[in-house]
C-alpha cells in the first residue's frame, strides 16, 4: 500500500535539532514518507540526520532560503495525497501522524487542519515562542488576534487543496526576504475566502522549543505583524469585500485596544497597529500572481554589474 502521508520538514543549520525533530515523528509505526529539506550552508545537517536509521526518512538539499520555499520543495518531491508539516525545532508527539489521518479520514470535507502547539515551562514571563491552544473545532472566518489562529509548527492540508491554493507563498515566511512570517496565515485566508472546512484539533500535539528570550522577543513580534499585515493587504489587493473587511477588522481590533489604553490611563501602544498597516501597505513592494495568489518580486532598480 502506498504512503497516505507524507511528512515536511524544513531547517537550516540546525542539524541536532533537525534529526532530533525527525526522531520524534518516526517514533509513530505508521507508514509514511518523512522529508526533511536542508537549506544549510554546509553537511553538519545531512551528517546528523544521517544517523537517524528509518527507511522512512529522505534528505533533500535545496539551494533556496526559506521556509516556504522549503515545503513547496519538499511536496514537490513526494506523491502521498495528505500532508503534514512540522519544525525542526519542535517535537510532536508519538502518535500526531496517526492522530492527524483519523481527522481526514473522519470526513472528506476536511481540507486543512491545525493542531495544538504547547510549549515547555518558561524561565521568565518575558520569554515568547509561537502556540496555538484550540478553542472552536471548525474555523468559519479569518480569525481575530485574540481568536485561533494555527501555525505551520502543526499544520495538515489535502495536496490538491494545497495545489488549487497555489503552494506556499515564498515570499512569505521564516527565512523570507522581508515578511518573515504568516505563510500559513496566508493560506487560511485563501482557504476560507474559497468556503474550505478548516479544523482546529486539539488532540494533534506538537511540543514548540524555539523559545525566544531577551532582545530576540520584540524583533520577532514586530516581524510577525509586518507579515500578517502583508497577509491581509495581499488579498485586500485581489479585490473582494471578505478580504477588505479582514483588514477591517484587524484594524479595528487593535485600534479599540489602543483606544482603551489611553482611556485607562496606560501608556499607549501603537506599534502594533502601525507595523500591521505598513505591512499592509509595502506589499506594493511586489506584484501579485492573481492565480496562485502568491507576490511576484519585482525589480525596482536596474542590476548593476560590479
């Protein structure tokens, strides 16, 4: 019988943490392909994964950066008709292939789910890294701030979903040249735009360890609003009355969030607010692949040979 899954992984220079990662999802007896697509700029990463004995497991080397990249990459180079995908910096648990195949076998309509991502105890209330805690099961709308929003540490679509949605955009995500997030935010807009059935399932867990401290809290927060900010631009630059009240929304969200600061008497916040709408407005950076959905970089300046 062939593989139903295929598992993704991308990393970059982070081989112990990639084969640790790899260890954790071949830990499920089920069959299925795991590849994990190295953008490293050297062999530490194919050396420690090459300790990792599971016929299972496929390395792929891949010259491009970034994290989408990197997953269009490794669909690409697989067949299986359900993919999951995961970080190298995280640790699903035992059974998450299996969990994530009894969600799509539980009914067809299902076309993309995000799990749960916990995180260990932190150190200091000032430490941050990225989770998702399910509240509702079936995702209606593009979700608020304060709402479930999924992250691609735990994240599960159909392919010929992912192929009518237009792959990852690359110009999106960690590793990308300048919105350095929000990929899978991206594609659950372009899924709910479309009428998808979008599942938040609790019982898929995934453990997150990319914890952030110190100085590397805020530039990680400001990175992410410029992103989502990208997001929601993009599509309100399609056209659409859902795409423009999406933005809407998030506007108003923040800006009533501001508004209360100062009525309380707190120092106002706006940077949030601010990094969001200039997301929104820099995507004309890039035009837009009106068919995949995905930005086209442009080339503002002529190349000069040195």
């Amino acid at each position: 019988m062939p593989e139903r899954l295929a598992i993704v992984i991308p990393t970059r220079n982070r081989g112990a943490e990639a084969a640790a990662a790899a260890r954790a999802v071949l830990a499920d007896p089920l069959d299925f392909e795991l590849v994990v697509v190295d953008q490293s700029t050297d062999e530490a990463t194919v050396t420690a994964l090459a300790e990792v004995d599971d016929p299972r497991l496929r390395v792929i080397r891949s010259r491009l950066k970034g994290a989408s990249n990197a997953r269009n990459a490794g669909v690409s180079a697989t067949r299986a008709p359900i993919l999951l995908f995961t970080d190298d910096d995280c640790r699903p648990a035992p059974d998450w292939p299996s969990k994530m195949l009894q969600i799509f076998d539980g009914g067809p309509e299902v076309a993309l789910v995000f799990g749960r991502v916990r995180l260990p105890p932190l150190e200091n209330e000032s430490d941050y890294a990225a989770s998702f805690e399910p509240k509702s099961r079936i995702q209606t709308r593009v979700p608020l701030p304060d709402e479930d929003i999924g992250i691609g540490a735990n994240f599960a679509i159909r392919r010929p979903v992912l192929e009518a949605l237009g792959g990852f955009d690359p110009l999106l995500g960690p590793g990308a040249p300048f919105f350095r997030g929000a990929e899978e935010t991206d594609l659950l807009i372009r899924a709910l735009h479309r009428g998808l059935t979008v599942v938040n399932a609790a019982e898929s867990d995934v453990l997150h360890l990319g914890i952030r401290t110190g100085a590397d809290v805020r530039p990680l927060h400001v990175a992410y609003q410029f992103a989502v900010g990208a997001a929601l631009g993009k599509h309100a630059r399609l056209g659409g009355w859902r795409a423009c009240a999406d933005v809407g929304s998030w506007v108003s969200f923040y800006a009533k969030k501001l508004a209360a600061e100062v009525i309380s008497g707190q120092r106002p916040k706006p940077g949030v607010l601010a990094y969001l709408v200039s997301g929104a407005m820099l995507t004309y950076r890039y035009r837009i692949d009106r068919r995949s959905q995905a930005f086209v970089e442009r080339r503002l300046w002529p190349q000069v040979r040195a």
